[in-house]
C-alpha cells in the first residue's frame, strides 16, 4: 500500500506545472483563473493539473468563492501535509513518506514557546537544515560502508 501511496505522489509531483501549483495552494486557497494567470496558461490546463492532485489527494476542493463577473469559483487547497525523502547512492536506494498531519508537537513545543512566531520559524529552520546535513552526512558514512563491505 504505501508503494502505491508513493508511486502515485511521484507521478504527481513529476510534472513542473503540478508543483507550481502546490507552491500557490501551500500559501492559501486558490481558484483555477487566479492559478491559470500567474502560471500564465490555460485555465483548462490548470483544471487538468487539479484533477491530477486531486485524484493522488495531495489537493481537494474548497468550497466556492462568490464572484462579482460570473459564476463561483472553485476553490482549492492542500488535502494533507507529508514529508517525503529520497536516498539513491551505492548500495542505497530508499523512499520514505513521514505523515504530518497525524504527529503530535507537544515534545517539541516547549522549545519555541518563549519565542514569537518570527524567531521561532528561523529557528526551527536553522534546525532543519542542520538536521538535513547531519542526515546527508549520516547516507554518505552509510554509503561508504556498504562500498567497503562489498569490496571484501
């Protein structure tokens, strides 16, 4: 099942106009129009590309939006939040997909508590990035000794 789960968020990202797409849905509801003239295409294919993430359900419908010029307007927004990790080298090839919508912060909360929103984010990415090359270092050692074992 999460094989499937996986595939099916590749072959959704795959295409540079879906991931777009997700970077405008990330900041907030949209509609196709508002998508469609900032990515400066078709509306249609904007609705194509919704269709795609909507049927993988990285995206769902919104609700509408009343307009003053015609009928209302879809809206779109994210469905769900994940992390997902890629690791591809000698001897190593993994994927993973973390859900985030179901893990509680209440460990980590504390942290941050003291601080106001705008220290607390550049912190928390400092921290993520640091975690980041601390795990990239942590692939490359595992890499390496998978090398030197199948050199024996």
């Amino acid at each position: 099942m999460m094989d499937d789960e996986i595939d099916a968020i590749l072959r959704a990202i795959e295409n540079h106009t879906r991931r777009e797409i997700l970077r405008m849905l990330v900041e907030g509801r949209q509609y196709a129009l508002q998508m469609a003239k900032e990515l400066k295409t078709s509306q249609q294919a904007v609705m194509k590309h919704l269709d795609v993430l909507e049927e993988r359900d990285i995206i769902r419908r919104a609700g509408e939006e009343r307009s003053e010029r015609g009928a209302p307007r879809k809206m779109y927004e994210i469905s769900k939040s994940f992390s997902l990790f890629i690791d591809f080298g000698h001897g190593i090839f993994d994927i993973r997909k973390y859900n985030i919508d179901n893990l509680g912060i209440d460990d980590v909360l504390e942290e941050y508590a003291d601080l106001d929103v705008g220290e607390a984010l550049q912190k928390i990415e400092e921290e993520i990035k640091a975690l980041e090359i601390r795990r990239v270092k942590l692939i490359k050692l595992k890499e390496a000794l998978i090398e030197s074992m199948l050199e024996l």
